[in-house]
C-alpha cells in the first residue's frame, strides 16, 4: 500500500481529472453537433492524453528532485525526497518517463492513422508545450505564464481534438476551431485553476527552486481573485456556448455546481494549503466534471 501511495504522489494521480473534463466536453460537442462517436478513436486519445499528463508530472518531480540536490536542500524537511529519495529511484524514474513516452509516441501513431494528419499537428503542439512546460532552460511553468498555458493545452486542445477524432476529416472547418473557445472556457478555466493553486500553495517552495510563477506577479490576493475570477468565466462561457445552440440544454446542468464551487473558493480564500485546502479546487473541477458527465449522458438517452 505504501508503494502505491508514493507512485500516487510522484504521478499526481488526482491530476488526471484535468484530462475528463476537456475530453467531455469534446464528446458532448461531437454528438451535439455531428452526431459522431467513434468508440475506439475516442478510447485511444483518451489514454494518450492520461499519459501525456503523467509523464509531465513525472518530469516536473524529476526536475524538482535534481533542484533539491543542486541547492542542497533538507532531505528531512523538504517534500521532494517522500517522492524520490535517492539517485537509485530518479534513474527508475527517469526509465519510467522514457517508457511511457514511447507508449504515448505509439498510440498517438496509431490515431494518426485512424484519423488525420490534423491530429499530428495538434499532438505535437500537445507534445512541445508539455515538454517546454517543464523541460528545457526555461519551463514554462517556472514563469507567469504557466497556469494560462495549462488551461489552453489541457482545456482547449483536448476539446478541439476529442472533436475531431470523432468526426471525418471532410467536416473539419476553422469554425470548429472558433466555437470550441467558448464550448472548452469552463475546462480552460478549471485547469487554469488547479495550476493556480499549486502555485499559491507551494509559493515558498517555488522561491527555494527559483520559480517566479504568477504568484510573484499578482501577488497572493492578486492571483487569488484571478482564480475567483476564472469560475465565473468558465461558467459564463458554458451559457453563451448553450445560448449560441453550441452546445446541449442538458449542460445547463453544470450551474448546479456553483455553491459548492463559492464554497471551495472561500474556503480556499482563507488558507492556501497543499495539505488542507489544495483539494478544494481538486474537488471544483471533480464536481464541474461530473455535471458535464450527467449531461452528456442525459443527452444521448434524451436528445435535450
């Protein structure tokens, strides 16, 4: 149980709810507009975009294990080393990240093929953000941009392409394109968040790594109303897509989760903990995600 306690925490396990609600809302567009469930193409991508996920969150507690040494932080007081604790279990963990990077490589072949090459160019975008978000000189989420980027990766791309894996490739149209900004905004936005929050609550862990995230730009009440903020935008944009006859009545369903959702906020508000109040916004987007889920499945039995 112990083993599995700490592969739950390098991978961020509870992360993946980042990857549903994206790639629900994608479906619920799909059969919306088009009709169109591809079964398989569906399941594929759905995997692709977990491990893309994982591996990211494995290079990023690569990364930050490598820093620890390099700055000779505490082994006894610091995070990091309850996740890797010694060079024998980062090379393990840097074979785990080849490993999986070379899966994902092969089942994102497998759906260009299926699919088209529109797909390619959207992975490999996928592919590079997620890299330069935590590889390379300068990582993206080592800037202020990191949470933004997240959003628009996670949120909007997965959407766009959960769409067009489902659809032929004669219905594509940059009006499809247009359309998903405000179809994925609440998923953009919740992601945004989960990003946010890392960073509020592990603000002075980010100054020990010389990470300057939003956080440092905004300031903690400066970011906090940001990610106020970016609720009622996701939850704004969810009624303009319905109102716009984008996406179904049935999604009107996810308004239901606003008071837990200003509850969270205000709790949150009040203490940014990764212990305590973390899994606030954990639990934001699980609920946001499960109404969108009840959606789609009121849609497909009901056509509402």
């Amino acid at each position: 149980m112990k083993k599995w306690q700490q592969i739950a925490k390098i991978t961020r396990l509870h992360s993946l709810i980042a990857s549903v609600l994206p790639f629900c809302l994608g479906i619920l567009f799909a059969l919306f507009r088009y009709q169109k469930l591809n079964v398989l193409n569906s399941v594929i991508f759905f995997l692709i975009t977990c491990l893309m996920q994982i591996i990211v969150n494995l290079f990023d507690t690569y990364k930050d294990y490598k820093k620890a040494v390099k700055y000779h932080l505490n082994q006894k007081a610091d995070g990091i080393f309850t996740k890797v604790q010694d060079e024998t279990e980062a090379r393990h963990l840097k074979w785990a990240i080849y490993g999986l990077t070379a899966l994902g490589a092969l089942l994102a072949l497998w759906l260009v093929l299926r699919t088209s090459p529109v797909i390619l160019l959207l992975g490999l975008t996928g592919a590079a953000v997620g890299y330069l978000y935590s590889g390379g000189p300068h990582p993206i989420q080592n800037g202020p941009l990191g949470d933004v980027a997240s959003g628009i990766i996670m949120g909007y791309i997965i959407s766009l392409a959960a769409v067009l894996i489902n659809i032929s490739a004669g219905q594509y149209s940059w009006s499809i394109a247009g359309e998903m900004i405000l179809v994925a905004g609440i998923a953009v936005c919740a992601i945004a968040n989960i990003s946010l929050a890392n960073n509020l609550c592990d603000y002075d862990e980010d100054v020990k790594f010389h990470r300057f995230t939003s956080v440092n730009y905004l300031g903690k009440e400066g970011t906090l109303r940001f990610y106020a903020l970016n609720y009622l935008i996701g939850y704004l944009c969810v009624v303009a897509a319905i109102c716009l006859n984008w996406l179904p009545f049935s999604t009107i369903l996810v308004v239901v989760t606003i008071p837990l959702v200003i509850k969270n906020t205000r709790r949150f508000w009040a203490v940014q903990s990764k212990e305590k109040t973390f899994v606030l916004t954990i639990r934001n987007d699980i609920a946001i995600t499960l109404a969108v889920v009840v959606a789609t499945i009121i849609f497909i039995l009901f056509q509402v």
